[in-house]
C-alpha cells in the first residue's frame, strides 16, 4: 500500500482490482497459494461445521449463526484451521527441495499465525512459518523457505547470507519486492487493519 494512503472501504486487492476490505467472508476471492479461489458459506441444520476446500472453492459449512458475528468468527477460525492444513501439505516439499539443494538441515518446523514474521529459525534449527503463507504464490513461499534455511547456515542479515540465498534463488529480490506490496492485503486476512505492514524473516 503507497505510504500517502490510508484504509478505507476500498483499496486496491492482491490482485491489483478495487474492492472492499480483505477479508475472510462470502464471495470473497482468497489467493489460496496465488491463485484465485473464492470462499463460499453453506448455512444448513445439523451441519458438521467445516472448512473444505472443493474443486473450485473454499467452501464453509455452518449452522445457521445466531448473529452476524457469530457467523463471521466461525468463518474465520474454520478457514485458518483449513489454511493450515493446506500449508502443512505443501510446505514439507517445499523445505526438503531446498534442503536438500542447499545441504542446510533444519530440525522441525511449525506454521503459527504471526503479525510481524513471515518465519523465523532459532538456533537450533527450528522453523517458524507464518499461516499467511498460504495466500502467497509458491515462489514467494519458495523465498521465505530459502530464506529461514539459509538462516540454519548465517544467523544474520550479512552480505554472506545474502550471498547463500541468492545462489539457492537468484531472482530472490523480486520476491522481496512482492512481499513488501503486498503484505498488508495478506496480514488484513488475519488481522484487519490491526497488522504492522513491516513483516520481519
Ligand atoms: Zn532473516
């Protein structure tokens, strides 16, 4: 978001189109790993209430809500809890690809919703991945996984971590560049307009 702009109903979307406040609602289009999926809400009696993710959407299944908030605060933790399940199938490929490029060998890893990471390594090796991960394209994805396994090797910003990242993805600044553009649109999912539009690695 340009720096002179400030929140209001309308504001320009993932995608580059005008439209209302990202959120997880009905008709919304969600970036589901970039590409364009929307979110459908089917209000039924005695309904398993659920997140799925069908063919051609994400589709919320619910009892009929007492009230608007009530219905808003199930479709919000139903479609986190499918995000994560959706991101922990992918991501595993994604870290074992570039573990295994790099040699760079991490303990485990964890996906947590974060305001102001997309991942962090500790120094034993442990990764942290950000729930929004699963709303950028995979190459973004590939970035943030390069980066935090880079991180097992230098634990720091340093021309040599640089270095390490742009020989593992040497078109990595284009990443960088996506992920400054764009994730406020990602972190309002999550958090409205509560998020910090600095997101740290
Ligand atoms: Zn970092």
């Amino acid at each position: 978001m340009p720096k002179n702009s400030t929140p209001t109903q309308e504001k320009k979307s993932v995608t580059g189109d005008k439209k209302k406040i990202l959120a997880f609602r009905p008709g919304e289009i969600v970036p589901l790993f970039g590409m364009q999926v929307p979110l459908v809400v089917n209000e039924k009696l005695r309904s398993r209430e659920r997140a799925l993710l069908t063919k051609s959407c994400i589709q919320i299944h619910l009892e009929p809500s007492k009230n608007a908030n009530d219905a808003k605060r199930k479709i919000q933790n139903h479609t986190e809890k499918l995000l994560k399940k959706l991101l922990n199938e992918v991501l595993p490929h994604r870290l074992k690809k570039y573990s295994e490029i790099s040699g760079f060998q991490f303990k485990t890893y964890r996906i947590k919703k974060m305001k102001s990471r997309w991942g962090s390594c500790s120094s034993l090796g442990n990764l942290n991945f950000n729930i929004g991960l699963a709303l950028v394209p995979i190459q973004i994805l590939d970035y943030i996984v390069v980066h935090e396994l880079c991180h097992i090797k230098e634990a720091n910003h340093s021309s040599r971590f640089w270095k390490e990242v742009e020989l593992l993805m040497p078109n990595y600044r284009q990443a960088k560049h996506w992920l400054r553009e764009n994730e406020l649109d990602i972190l309002s999912y999550f958090y409205g307009w509560q998020g910090k539009a600095l997101t740290k690695l």
